[in-house]
C-alpha cells in the first residue's frame, strides 16, 4: 500500500471517528422538552410539585427553572402555572393571567369537567392549578399556586366557591 493510500485511509478513519465523538458528546434535547409541546397530565402536576418541593419564592421579576432546568419562567402566578404546564414564551416573558385566558394557550371548561393539570383563571388577577377533586361533592378542590411574597408556594384544599369569578381552562397542549 501506498504512503498516499495510507494517509488516506488515516484520515478517513481520523474523520469518521470524531464524527462519531461529536455526535455521541452532544447528546439531543429530548423532543418533550420544548415549551408548547403536548403534556400529559401526570407530568403537569409532577412539574408543579417541582416548584413545591424547591419552595419557589414569588417574584414578578425573577425567574426559575422548571425540572429539567433547561427553560425557565417567572416565579408568579402565571409564570408558575404555565410552567407546570410547560408553555412559553419563558423567562419574564411567560404567558400573564391575560394571555393564559385567551385560545393561543387555552380553551374554557366546565368547572365540572376539571382534571389534573387544568386550571382557573381570573384574567388580569390570579390563576390556579387544579390537582384533584378534594370530596365527592366537587366542591372542594386541591390546587398548586405561586401565591404572593407572603405565602410563596402553595398546595392546599381550597372551596370552589370562593373561585366563583374565575374562568375554567384547559390548556391546549394537554394530552390525556
């Protein structure tokens, strides 16, 4: 064999095996990863208990990671929700209690048809995540939110009637 075959084959074996190392050293985001993309049920109340189990301060101003620590959202009511339920724009951008309300990121539900994962809205207020029915009547629920700079992260029995002025939603990237 040639010195030129050789040098050939060297550097054709050189080339395909640092393009097996780059390929292997930068492993791919998982396709689920990304803001908007369909989430189960199960993974919006795990993500929520995320932020509890970190005691995630309230801020309008700052900003956490959600559990995969890639994207992050702002660490008030809405940033929090649309965390949980892994919607973006992220950061400080993150959906507000407003655009939470609106078909780009949800659509309304009865308050009888709540699960896991949905949420109440009071546009321009406060919004809630909804966990499970707390009592067979439905009128007690247990709910997920980032409340304010004094109660910080919550997760509690509340009674439906006190949500009264509230709009039920489903986010539009929920699968069941």
């Amino acid at each position: 064999m040639s010195t030129m075959s050789r040098r050939t084959m060297l550097r054709s074996t050189l080339a395909t095996t640092l393009i097996a190392v780059a390929v292997t050293a930068v492993p791919a985001a998982p396709a689920s990863a990304a803001p908007n993309d369909p989430i189960s049920r199960a993974d919006v109340i795990a993500r929520a208990q995320n932020w509890m189990d970190r005691n995630v301060q309230y801020s309008q101003t700052g900003t956490a990671t959600g559990p995969d620590g890639v994207y992050s959202w702002r660490r008030d009511c809405s940033g929090f929700v649309s965390m949980a339920l892994k919607l973006g724009p992220t950061g400080l951008s993150a959906p507000n209690t407003n655009a939470l309300a609106t078909s780009e990121y949800s659509f309304g539900i009865s308050r009888a048809n709540l699960k896991a994962g949905d949420f109440l809205v009071d546009p321009g207020n406060h919004t809630v995540l909804f966990q499970k029915w707390a009592n067979t009547d439905h009128t007690q629920f247990w709910l997920y939110e980032e409340s304010n700079t004094t109660s910080d992260m919550n997760h509690r029995i509340a009674n439906l009637s006190s949500y009264s002025g509230y709009l039920a939603r489903r986010a539009n990237n929920i699968r069941d």
